[in-house]
C-alpha cells in the first residue's frame, strides 16, 4: 500500500558487508548476477563462526575497552550521517542515488510491517519488534508496526523460493517496480547477507525535502543467529538515516569489519543527536558543524553510566 502523505522519487542503498574479501566477491558477481543461484541465509555460518572465533561480532553493547568522547562523536556523525555506501547489488537503468553530503530522517511516523515464512521466523522476529521498540525509545521517534495503516518500512526475510514469488507478484511498493529488481539482484550478490533501501522526498516537496518516506530492509532467511541479529540491528539503524559506515569507528556496528554486532551505546548517541529538534532534514555539513560538537558534549553528559562511564574507567587506569 502507497503512504499518502508523500510520493517519493530518488533513493540511496547500502549492505551491511562482511569484510573487505567477501565484499569484493560480490562486486566481481554483479555481471553474472543475473544467472547466479539465489543465496540461502546458510551459506554465511562458516563466516559468523570464523568472525566470532576471532573476536568478532561481539554483543556487549558498552564496550569498556573502546572508550569514546564528545570529539569522537562529533566526527563519526558527520561520517555516518552525511556519508553514503557504494550500492552493494549493482543498479539498473533509470535508477538515481541520494546524493551524499545532506542530513535525511523521517518526519512521518515510521509504520513497520515483517514478512517472514522461514523456519526461523519465530527466532528473528521478535528480534526486530524488540530493535524498533529500541530505537524508538532512542530517538523518541512515533515507531509502530503498521496494523491498519499503510507500511512505510518493509523488513523481508527472504529464502531463495521467496524472490521468484515476489518478481511474479510484486508487492505494491509506491517507489515503483524497480525494487523488485532490487531484491533479485541481492537474492544472486554472494557478498551480502542483509541489504536495505531507503527513498527521500526531493527539496521542493510540499512538507519539505530529504524527509525518509519509503524504507525496505532485505535479510537473507536462515542466517546464523547472531549475524542474523547484526543485520536486523544495523540495517534498522540505518533506515534512520544513518547510512554510512566506516572502517575508523569504533565501537559500532557502522562498521563493515563487524567487530560489534549489536548497537552499542555509541551508536545509540548517534541516533539521538539524529533526532535532536535542533537537526533538520537537508542540513549540509556547514549547517551541522557549527553545532554538532555541542549536541555531542551534551549527549554525552546525559549518558550515565554509558560512553562517560567508559571514559571514566579509562581514566583510573591511566591514573588521571
């Protein structure tokens, strides 16, 4: 079903990569993608148990050793906000990306719908309805599943049966049918296990432009549990309007080397600041830093026991 308040026309992409080899193994794809097999969620549970043997993918959402200040979180917004992924599934004629550089959130309530026939829908589905209570107690954002209202926010779990079902019958998305192409690029893209996308309002829109309008999360059905509930949690995050990430940030799941799997406490002051009233969609990196380092200090001033606790420890270990 179409939102109403808005017709979106432009859109940016990003994944939630595993690593620098396996991304590169999906960029090498693209020009046979349209023949490769669709990918089972299955086929990542030697890579989840290899990151996980060498630390990665951890699920301590306070990381007492990668402690950060106001500084740090000045910068990583700038990064993470204003940044953009290299579209990950290749695109098709005719489709346009978000142009990096200008702040984009949603104003409109997010109204959420799951759609999910795998055997492990009883695993991760309430781990999604658990990130957005998350997020929106985070953001202070009106987060709901959609009930009787018309979704804005699409999360599929998506077994390789699922992509023919949904090119013969395509879901009446308002963005148009180029996102059933879309998902059947990313049902072939070996390097990817959960991709999403978002649309934006363009600048002359009625109500105003770069307002999120239009999100679609693609998860690949069967994955390991905890790679499983690092797609949900960052690729959720991302739909906010966080879309970038970075090799430099730490601790956060905004970071393709998948270090942390679950958003932590220093992503959580990233989504924050996104909602702080004082941001507004469209604002450009001139407009932002002049205030950023403000909303950053006082972000982590109203955090006890979270990203000053870790500084405080810092602190006493170094004796000052």
């Amino acid at each position: 079903m179409t939102p109403r308040a808005v017709r979106p026309v432009r859109f940016m992409q990003w994944t939630h990569r595993a690593g620098g080899p396996i991304a590169l193994a999906a960029a090498l794809a693209l020009g046979g993608a349209a023949c490769a097999p669709y990918q089972d969620g299955a086929a990542w549970t030697g890579y989840a148990l290899e990151r996980q043997e060498t630390g990665g993918l951890r699920t301590d959402r306070d990381a007492p050793d990668v402690p950060f200040d106001a500084t740090d979180i000045a910068r990583n917004f700038l990064v993470v906000a204003l940044g953009a992924e290299p579209n990950p599934v290749g695109a098709q004629r005719g489709e346009r990306t978000l142009p990096a550089g200008v702040l984009r959130r949603w104003d409109a309530p997010v109204r959420w719908i799951l759609t999910d026939d795998s055997v492990t829908a009883g695993r991760d589905g309430p781990i999604v309805a658990r990130t957005f209570e998350r997020i929106a107690a985070i953001t202070g954002h009106d987060i709901a599943p959609a009930g009787a209202e018309a979704p804005n926010l699409y999360v599929f779990f998506l077994r390789p049966e699922d992509y023919t079902a949904i090119a013969e019958t395509p879901p009446e998305w308002p963005s148009g049918r180029w996102l059933t192409g879309f998902v059947d690029r990313f049902g072939r893209a070996p390097g990817t296990p959960c991709v999403a996308t978002f649309t934006a309002t363009p600048a002359n829109s009625t109500g105003g432009g770069d307002r999120i309008a239009f999100a679609v999360v693609l998860i690949r059905a069967g994955l390991p549990a905890r790679l499983a509930q690092a797609c949900i949690e960052e690729e959720l995050s991302q739909t906010m309007g966080l879309p970038n990430d970075d090799p430099g940030i730490r601790p956060s799941i905004f970071n393709d080397d998948q270090e942390f799997a679950l958003l932590t406490r220093h992503d959580a002051t990233l989504l924050r600041i996104l909602y702080d009233p004082r941001l507004e969609p469209g604002m450009e990196k001139s407009e932002i830093e002049p205030i950023i380092g403000a909303l950053a200090d006082e972000a982590i001033r109203h955090d006890p026991g979270g990203a000053q606790a870790a500084l405080d420890r810092r602190r006493d270990a170094s004796g000052g």
